[in-house]
C-alpha cells in the first residue's frame, strides 16, 4: 500500500487528504478514488503530469491536440511514479476551475486494506470557481442571510445532490474508507483485472457512508 498525501492549496490553511491505496492500479483507479476522495463528480475533464511534463489523460475523452506528450493513464500503474517517499505526481480537475492536486507518497503502510489517515478541509464543489469558490459557498452557508443559504441549497441539491450540511461539514474517517474501499472491491471484481475496470457511478456507490443522495442514512 502506498501512503498518499493529497493536497490542494488554500489561502490559509489547506484542503487535504491521507490515504492508503494500493499501488498496483493504474493512474485512472487513482483517478477515480480522487474524484471520490474530494467529493467530485466526474463532470470535467482531468489530467495527471508528472515531472517530465508528460501528460496522462483519459482514454475515453479527445486527447490533447497542442503537440505535447502524453499517454493514457489507463496504461500506466501508480508505482511507476511512488518509489520513494517524496515522490510526487501532479493533478488537475476541470481545467475551467483549475482544481490542482499535488499528490505525495508520504511512505508505505502495510495493511491489506485501504486505510484513511486525515482529512483536512470539506468535500469539493463542482463548478464554483475552484478551492475559493468552495470555500465561498461554504461561508455562505454558515454565515449567509436566509436568502443566501436557501438559494445555494436549492443549486446544491439541485445540480449535485449534496445536502448544504454534508458540503459545510468535513468528511469523517468511515466516510473515506467506505469510499476508497468500494472503490477498491469494484476494481476487484471487474472481470479479475486490476487495469480494464467497468466505470460505475462511482461517487453514488462509495458514498455509502451518512450521506446518499443528499440524504443522511444509516452507515453500514
């Protein structure tokens, strides 16, 4: 299991998260487990660029046309660029909002399975204009007029089905493991292979936590 330290920068502080993942997937599992991680949709198109400046982009999606290299993250597994702790690897989620995530190996952890460690920071809200943005809406919401809490509820519940009290709060460690650790097991049993995953919606099924739908349920 790698240890992985997913940051993205804040004026003050820092939005972030630790986990332990395995390190034999490829860049679209790590993929797929960020956008999970941080409360993301899958609305946006997203990138990985490591130190090189080689770009590791979606198989699925139209590839870059500027000229630059790159590859397709579904080729290419985590370890390649985790070998030592320090390492690090670059992400990007809606090039429009510019949600950056810089991701470092902190160490191994030697458990079998995905393990949460911190979370820092609230889930992320698509199409707000990125880290500020978010944390905009989440100022709103605790501090905003009548009118203000109840038009971004209406937007939130409306465009996203996230409940105004699960973007304020911060995800909890059950929380985080359910998600990681769904997402684990649905690579498992995709056929058997760890490098060609069916795409689920994978934000519905790992949130199987206190949240679903925008609505509090019991966690299993």
């Amino acid at each position: 299991m790698s240890l992985l330290r997913l940051r993205m920068e804040v004026k003050h502080s820092a939005i972030m998260r630790e986990v332990a993942m395995p390190e034999d997937f490829t860049l679209a599992f790590l993929h797929e487990a960020i956008q999970s991680l941080f409360g993301w949709l899958d609305y946006h198109l997203h990138e990985f660029t490591d130190a090189k400046g080689i770009r590791y982009v979606d198989r699925d999606c139209d590839p870059p046309d500027d000229g630059l290299p790159y590859k397709f993250e579904d080729d290419v597994m985590m370890k390649k660029f985790f070998k030592k702790p320090g390492d690090t690897l670059d992400y990007e989620y809606d090039f429009g909002d510019r949600n950056e995530v810089l991701i470092t190996l902190v160490g191994r952890a030697t458990q079998a399975e995905p393990k949460h460690f911190l979370t820092r920071g609230p889930d992320m809200i698509e199409d707000s204009a990125g880290v500020g943005g978010t944390e905009g809406v989440v100022e709103k919401l605790k501090r905003g007029s009548a009118k203000e809490k109840k038009a971004l509820s209406s937007w939130l519940m409306g465009a996203f089905w996230k409940n105004p009290e699960q973007v304020i709060r911060e995800p909890d460690a059950q929380e985080i493991f359910l998600r990681i650790y769904r997402l684990v097991k649905l690579v498992d049993i995709a056929e058997g292979n760890k490098r060609d995953f069916y795409y689920h919606d994978w934000y519905w099924t790992c949130l199987d936590g206190r949240w679903k739908f925008g609505v509090p349920v019991t966690a299993k």
